[in-house]
C-alpha cells in the first residue's frame, strides 16, 4: 500500500508514547452551570491534554469532530511540539512561507497533525467515528495520514461542504471544505448492524413537543399522551409533523406507534411465545412472527420493543419508535428517515452571524456552524454518547451537543480542548457559557432577541504538572486519585470505572485482576511501612479480597518474598518503575 513520507516523519511517528501525563485541574471560577454535568473544557497544548485525559476517556468517545488549522499560511501557528530531533528542528527554525518558496508548510503541518491523529484514535470506542474538517490545500495529506493510522478499510465518506460564491476569484471560485469521515472499525459497525438516518423536519418537531411537554407533566406518561394527540390535532394537513400523526403514544423514552408483529410478506418463523400475565401460548400471526428466533423475541421483549395484550388469545404488537428503532429487523425502521448525502449547502455567514450575537462583535475568524455539527453529531451518535474535540475554537462543538440535548431531551457529552488561553477563556468559555444560560442580543432592526438556555453546564480545567518528574519520579503533588486512575490505565489499558477512594487500596477490577494501589502523597519516594506505602503480609491478609481475582499490587515498596507472593497468587509491582509506560 502507498505511503506518505515527508521531512520529520521519523521523529513524530512514536511521539504521542514520549509525551508526558499530565494532572488535570478544575477552575471552579471559569467554570458554568452544572459542575456534574460530565462535559469538560481543557486549556492546553492538546497534545499534552490528550495524554492528560487518555486515562479517563479512552475507548469511551463515541464521535470526535475536529477542525485543525487549515495551513493556508495565513493564521498564526501555534501548534509547535518541541521535539528533540535535527530533523524536527529544521522545520520548527524555519519560517513557513510561501509554498513556493519553501516547500516545509507541509512537512511542518504532518508533523502536527500524526501524533495528534495517534492519540485521538485511542479514545475512539469500537463504533466510534471520527470527523475532521479540511479544505483542498491539505485534503489529500490528511487521506494519506488518516489511512495509515485509521487503516484505509476504515474510510466512510468526504462530505463537500458548500459555503460561499468567492466572485473575486481570478480563476475558479472555490467555497467548498471538506469532512473526512472514518470508522474506528468499520467491520465493528457492519457487525453490529448500523445505519445512520437522518431525522426530518417534521419528527425533530414532535420530538421538541414531546419534550416541552414533559417538561410540564414530568413522569405523568397519560398527560404526556394526551398533549402529543392534542398537537396533532392543533395542526394543519400540510404541517411537515402531520404525516407522523400515527406515532401518537409515548413512555420515558419518547414517542412510537403500535406496529404488527407478523413477518413481511408472510412465511415466517412459527415457535412458541408465552404470555407473561396467563402463561399460554400467545396467538402466532398468520405471517409468522417478525423475529427469525426465539432469541431474537426474547430480546426484543427485553428491550421493551414488544408489548403483550390483555392476554394470548391475540399476538403482542411491536413498538416502532419515531426517532430511534431497537428493533434492527424491522423493515419500517426507516420510515420517515433519510440517508445523508455527500454533499450539502450552508452559508458561513449563518455562523458569523451567531457568533456577533453572543459576543456582540466579530469575536473568532471562521467559526463552524453549530446546527451543522448538531446534525453531524445526531447522525453519527446517541443519547448519551461522549463527543470530543481536540481543536475547539470558538466552542462551536459544545453549542451542537447542548442544543442537541435541549432539543431531544437528551444527555449527550461534550469534551473539548482549546490551546490558546486567550481564546480558551475569553471565547470559547464564555461562549459556552452564554448558551447555557441563556442571553440577548440586538438585530439590525434595534430589537432585543432573547435566545433561551440550552442549560447543562461544564468544567473548566487547565493542565498541571507531569505526575512523573525527568528521573521518572512521583513529581510532589500527586494524589491518590492522581496516580490510581494512571496505575489501572497503564495496568489494564481502560479508563478506572470510578474515581479511587483515599483510604481504599483496591481501585479496580478487569478481566479476573483487582488493582490495587498502596500510596501516601506525603512520602512520595520512600518506602514508609507506617504510611502504607509497602506491603507487607499483615497488609496483604488484610486486603479487600475478590472471588476468582487475582490481586495486583501496586507500592513503594515489599517485605514479601517471591514464593509468599506466589503461594497467595498475588503480584507485586514497585511504583514508579514498574507502572508502565513512565
């Protein structure tokens, strides 16, 4: 297979392993809304915050969207790694100019741009999807690069992103982008049966309903009902809604109609399906049930898509949901979605324009368009799924998810990383901000808009010192919730599924071991068996011992031979040189 090479390549390749992790500290003053809201706003060089964040967040982003610089030569660089290496150097010296003229703008771009391709990648869940922005100067390095870290078999589309009409171009106006779009797998998504669709006016309507409405009734799912078969009736035939009017029942987790449960066409599996409430046998279809297996039945029956009768003597119906079917099988699970074409118009201005009106001036060159992303994001994610983004500018990814939420009454979370600290505080913070809690603004008539809270809320994090020091040494600093969340990344290559209790030495388990970390801050490099820090056979009895795991210990040190390890089917490992990966 082809492959890109270029000046620096060398040095960059295995440099996302060389970069140090980092501490993470939360700003509680830049911070808005709700603090627990699980959405995150780091300062930093993203490089470092990437490493900083990997033991937390990786393989759990479900959609990563990114808008990189561009390298047209024209915006202020400041994505500069301080590699070690002549060749690195070389290009780092030199002042980027004119292609023509100096042909290292590329070179210097790739090597921005692989580390970070790298570390991004392992954040990426099984059916995670990555999405970055990039216009014709640097599309084809971008392919090239993305195809060697995501694997060209990984590849799904470039979406054309038409913006403006440029009449003062000399030869040929060029207003387009580009979205490259890859698959963490795409096998994995095959596997499991994935299709995006793309909602409608009309279902995004009813969805908003259904959600004002519960923001009214809370759990009262009659009230609910009662208000989404009102709306229907509220509105004109030619009403983009009107054609859903069949979904017109609702539980907690939104609107859907009854469908039949008979195979399409007829001929289907005849197998034996019991009643919950009588026990008998459920009456079968004359098209034989819709699901090939008992299995497939049973699942949906757990899942909630079937829904029994009064009792057998009639077949259960089918919920099929307005917005999002469980049921994969179904041929109407696509009933009123569409597929996203390879190409669409949006003027650039609709997202200057939001922008003036938050900030009240012209405040960031080019943002992106959050009702774009918005879109982008629902098509590829869910309810609940972790968005990131590694270049977050103006904060255009945190607009799109929150108005995703607000508009479906869901929990999607954000998670971006901005370098300048300029920008970082005084736009995309503050823009964050707005959104949430609401704000107005002027149009060209004089009049005051209000524009309603999106609510949520985010913290806003800067990064603090490496946890290990150039010796490879505990830097001073570090606490137990620091270090834990490192020790079970690096032991186990997962994020720690909860935050390690001070007090606790077991901070985890994964595939038959239980971690466990012995560790005092305040004797940071020495063996202290009055701190904790050393295990020893009183300390080793009286662990909290797990069934059918084996223990892994972690501490500065061990009175305990190799055999008294061994007979209690327990390992030692020495902090910090034997945490790998320091």
């Amino acid at each position: 297979m082809p492959t890109l090479d270029w000046l620096g390549k060398r040095a960059v390749v295995n440099h996302h392993r060389e970069v140090p992790y980092r501490l993470i500290h939360c700003d509680k003053t830049k911070s808005v809304g709700d603090p627990d809201a699980g959405n995150l706003l780091v300062q930093g060089d993203n490089l470092e915050a990437l490493k900083a964040l990997l033991p937390y967040y990786a393989g759990k982003v479900k959609c990563i969207y990114i808008d990189p610089p561009y390298n047209t030569g024209n915006e202020g660089w400041v994505y500069n790694d301080n590699v070690n290496s002549p060749e690195i150097k070389a290009w780092l010296g030199s002042v980027v100019g004119k292609e023509a003229e100096d042909l290292s703008r590329h070179d210097k771009w790739l090597c921005m741009m692989y580390p970070r391709l790298r570390l991004l990648k392992e954040f990426l869940r099984d059916d995670g999807v990555i999405l970055i922005s990039i216009d014709d100067f640097e599309v084809a390095h971008l392919r090239e690069i993305m195809d060697e870290i995501f694997g060209r078999n990984n590849f799904i589309a470039q979406i054309v992103w038409e913006k403006s009409r440029k009449n003062d171009a000399k030869f040929i106006s060029v207003g387009h982008e580009y979205i490259c779009v890859y698959a963490k797998s795409l096998n994995y998504l095959k596997n499991i049966g994935t299709k995006w669709r793309e909602k409608t006016e009309g279902m995004q309507l009813i969805s908003k309903e259904y959600n004002r409405l519960k923001s009214i009734h809370s759990e009262d799912l009659n009230a609910i009902e009662t208000g989404i078969r009102k709306f229907y009736s509220s509105i004109d035939k030619k009403h983009p809604s009107k054609a859903y009017s069949r979904y017109n029942k609702v539980d907690k987790d939104g609107v859907w109609r009854d469908d039949n449960m008979s195979w399409p066409g007829g001929g289907g599996p005849k197998y034996d399906v019991i009643h919950p409430v009588t026990g008998q046998v459920c009456a079968v279809p004359s098209g034989g049930w819709r699901y090939s297996t008992p299995e497939k039945m049973n699942l949906m029956i757990e899942k909630g898509v079937v829904v029994f009768r009064d009792d057998h003597t009639e077949p259960p119906i089918r919920k099929t949901r307005l917005l999002k079917a469980v049921d994969t099988e179904s041929e109407n699970d696509d009933e009123g979605l569409k597929v996203m074409t390879s190409y669409f118009f949006r003027s650039s201005l609709q997202a200057s324009n939001v922008i003036s009106s938050i900030f009240g001036k012209k405040a960031f060159d080019y943002p992106k368009d959050h009702e774009i992303l918005a879109s982008l994001i629902d098509y590829v994610s869910d309810d609940g799924d972790l968005i990131m983004d590694s270049f977050a500018g103006s904060g255009t990814t945190a607009q799109a998810v929150l108005s995703l939420n607000k508009s479906y009454g869901g929990n999607r979370k954000f998670l971006l990383i901005e370098l300048d600290k300029d920008i970082c505080s005084d736009i995309t913070a503050i823009r964050i901000g707005k959104v949430i809690s609401g704000y107005e603004y002027l149009d060209k008539k004089g009049e005051k808009i209000s524009i309603e809270p999106l609510g949520g809320g985010f913290r806003y994090c800067n990064l603090g010192t490496p946890l290990f020091d150039e010796f490879g040494n505990i830097s001073e600093g570090v606490t137990f919730q620091d270090l834990a969340a490192h020790v079970f990344f690096c032991e186990t290559g997962s994020p720690i599924p909860k935050r390690a209790e001070t007090g606790n030495p077991l901070i985890g388990t994964f595939q038959g071991r239980a971690i466990y970390l012995l560790y005092d801050g305040d004797n940071i490099g020495f063996a202290n068996a009055n701190a904790g820090n050393v295990l020893s056979l009183d300390i080793l009895n009286n662990l909290e011992k797990l069934p059918e795991h084996s223990p892994v210990i972690y501490g500065e040190g061990s009175t305990l031979s190799t055999e008294t390890l061994r007979e209690n089917g327990a390992t030692f490992k020495q902090i910090p040189y034997q945490i790998e990966g320091v």
